[in-house]
C-alpha cells in the first residue's frame, strides 16, 4: 500500500509505475548493443511479441461478495512456504545492466527485500557463493547450463548445494544460442563474454583439468566457450542430472505435454513452462498458450511459468491458468538499469501491490481461488 498512499499525499514514485516506462528509461539508460541484447529476440521476435499479446486473449471475470478484505499471496512448493508467487527468473550478464557491474548481487539484496526468490544463472559476473551470501532469509535457486564436462556440471552443482540454493534448475532450450539478428547486427559476443563466465572459470574442476580458451584469438574462443557449455542434452541424459542432486531438480523450457510427462517420471520435481522470453525460437507457441497443457501433464507436480509477464494482471492471469508461482524476466531487468537495486524492488512491489489490489477488486482472496474459471477467452 505505501505507493498507493503516497499518492493520496501527492508524492510522485521515483520510477515509472507500468512496464512501458521501465522499458523506455532502461533503454535510454543502456548502451545500445546492452539494449539489443536484452531486449531483442529470435528472428523477427514474433514470438516474443506473441507471448505478450496471448495475455490480452483472457479476461478477468469479478465476482462479489467474496469479502476479499484479507489475501494470502503465499505459495508452498519444494518444501518452502514463500510470501509471494513472484520468482526472478534466471538472466545471464545480469553485471551489464548494473553501472556498478553487480548486477547479480544487486538481485541478490533485492530477493533479500522483496521475499522474491531469484534464480541465478550461472551466466553471472559475481559468483554464485557471493550471489547467494546476498539472500538473507529469502530462498534461492540455481540455474544450471550443463556444460559438456560433466565433471565441471557435478562441480557447479555441489558448490550451488554448498551456498546454500534451495533447489537446481537445468535450463534444455538455451544448449545453442538462438538466431538473434540484433546481436549479430552489434557483433555482441565479445563484449558480453567478459560479464558471465565467472562460475565456470572460478570453478576448481575448470582450473585443473579443463583446457584454457585460446584469449588472443577470437574466433577460437567463442568456439571454445560454445564448446564449453554448448551440451545438447538428450533424454538419456536425465537420469545423470537427476543423480546430481537431492535438490528439487527442475526443468526449464517446457512447453509439450509428452516432454512434461516423460520428465516427470524421469523424477523431476518440477516443470518450468517458458519460451525464454521469445530468445530462443521464433515462429513458437506462445508460451502462455502452452501453460495448460503443461499444468495437465504436470498431474501436481509445481509449474513455474514464465514469458511475457509485465504486470501483475498478467501473473495473475498465469496463476489462473494454473501456474504454481510466475518468474519475471525483462521487468526487473530494466529494472535494475534504471535504479539498481532501488529500481529492481520498485518494479518487483508495483508488480506485487497491482496483482494484491486486482485479487482484492475482483474477489479471489487467496491464490486457489484463482481457477481458469476466473478467465474468459476473449479475442
Ligand atoms: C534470459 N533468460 C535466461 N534463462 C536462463 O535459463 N538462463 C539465463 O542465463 C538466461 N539469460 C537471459 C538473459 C536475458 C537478457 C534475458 C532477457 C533472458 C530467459 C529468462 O529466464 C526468462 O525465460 C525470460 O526472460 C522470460 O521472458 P520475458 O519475461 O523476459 O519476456
């Protein structure tokens, strides 16, 4: 309520209050070959457009006399109680959007303010042990981008275990980065390389065993970093992930029902439905169209979406369509730009207080009140 109350007093917030704005100031606060990475897509970015237009496709329906006076936001999966069913999906290079280039500690703090979990990536400047010493008493995941060694993945992993993350998630889609032609446009590899390969190259397997890019040369770094990380994961390959950790093991870029159900008897303990925000593939589903069909097969297991989340109506409407807790992606990245750490909880509060008011005006007091029956295909 404080923002809401500070403009009944007339006191203007210091950072715009709908994701229009954030986009525009952070893209005015970027260089322009950050801005092209974040922002920017596969292909066209049909699909990135798509997963943003799918929300307006489902409308609220109030109900009342509901009483709605008190609402319970909480969340329980893994074992956790969390306050809200807000996550900080994982973002590599997270440092090129902080002027100070720690950006991952700066998500870190701002998890520690919010109670929102972040997922780090193991793209980050900052390492995950420092990443993870930021938390305070909020839950924090870590995002796993199997590298071919699997020697170095056990690594990372233990030392994910050992700081103190409360869960692993193995990202499938991104073993190959996807046709993004405003990174080629701005030849943006070598500048974001310097900014995220910190878990690997600090990690104690990589130092002893594993040969050393080639740094004079460019060509045959990227190759020996794609090399790297560059692990096309096949099913096969599943029950070695899944002995890697006692962690709830989750699975994320899921989006067909028989990839849920095979992934669930292969022990996962969760399915992550994402599209990574239209990066990866374009001429895709929206990532919001595939989420009921993954809740279904999913039989109970948590589902964690994201992809076109901007406003706290949208995460609503994803919880509705049965989503277990939603990760934000680009929001608390520009964010972040615009006001670090100040910036990145201003976004994550405004999407929170906007999606309480909506639970309290269209009366769902809790969030298994929000069935698809609260939904109506329009459009
Ligand atoms: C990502 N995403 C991502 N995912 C992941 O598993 N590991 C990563 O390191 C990254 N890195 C990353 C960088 C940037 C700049 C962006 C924008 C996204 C994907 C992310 O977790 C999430 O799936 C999308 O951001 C969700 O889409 P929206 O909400 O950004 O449209």
């Amino acid at each position: 309520y404080e923002i809401y109350l500070d403009g009944l007093q007339g006191v203007v917030p210091r950072f715009p209050m709908l994701f229009e704005g954030w986009e525009s100031a952070a893209e005015a606060a970027l260089p322009p070959s950050v801005w092209s990475y974040v922002a920017g897509g596969a292909g066209d970015e049909h699909t990135q457009r798509a997963n943003v237009a799918a929300f307006l496709r489902h409308a609220l329906v109030p109900r009342m006399f509901v009483g709605a006076a008190q609402r319970d936001l909480s969340v329980s999966m893994f074992g956790l109680t969390l306050p809200t069913p807000l996550l900080m999906a994982p973002v590599g290079v997270l440092g090129l959007c902080a002027q100070d280039g720690h950006g991952d500690l700066a998500a870190a703090r701002a998890a520690a303010r919010t109670g929102v979990p972040m997922i780090a990536s193991t793209l980050s400047a900052d390492p995950m042990e420092q990443v993870a010493a930021e938390f305070g008493q909020t839950p924090g995941f870590f995002q796993l981008y199997t590298p071919t060694d699997r020697d170095l993945a056990a690594s990372l992993v233990q030392r994910a275990e050992q700081a103190g993350f409360q869960g692993i998630v193995v990202t499938l889609d991104t073993w190959v980065t996807g046709w993004r032609p405003r990174d080629l446009s701005t030849a943006n590899f070598p500048q974001l390389r310097g900014h995220c390969l910190t878990n690997y190259t600090s990690d104690p397997v990589f130092r002893a065993a594993l040969p050393k890019p080639p740094e004079e040369d460019m060509a045959p770094t990227v190759m020996h970093w794609a090399g790297v990380f560059g692990n096309p994961l096949t099913w096969d390959d599943l029950p070695w992930l899944r002995s890697l950790t006692t962690l709830p093991l989750i699975v994320k870029g899921l989006c067909h029902p028989d990839d849920v159900r095979r992934a669930r008897d292969g022990g996962v303990d969760g399915i992550y439905c994402s599209n990574h925000g239209g990066r990866q593939a374009n001429g895709g589903l929206a990532a919001l169209d595939a989420l009921p069909g993954v809740v279904e097969a999913a039989d109970g297991l948590p589902v964690i979406f994201d992809s076109g989340v901007r406003s706290g109506t949208d995460a609503v409407k994803a919880l509705a369509l049965g989503a277990t807790a939603v990760a934000i992606g680009r929001p608390y990245l520009y964010g972040l730009a615009i006001g670090g750490v100040d910036g990145l909880v201003h976004v994550l509060r405004t999407l929170l207080a906007e999606a309480d008011l909506l639970m309290a005006v269209d009366g769902y007091p809790t969030l298994a009140d929000l069935t698809p029956d609260a939904l109506r295909s329009v459009g």
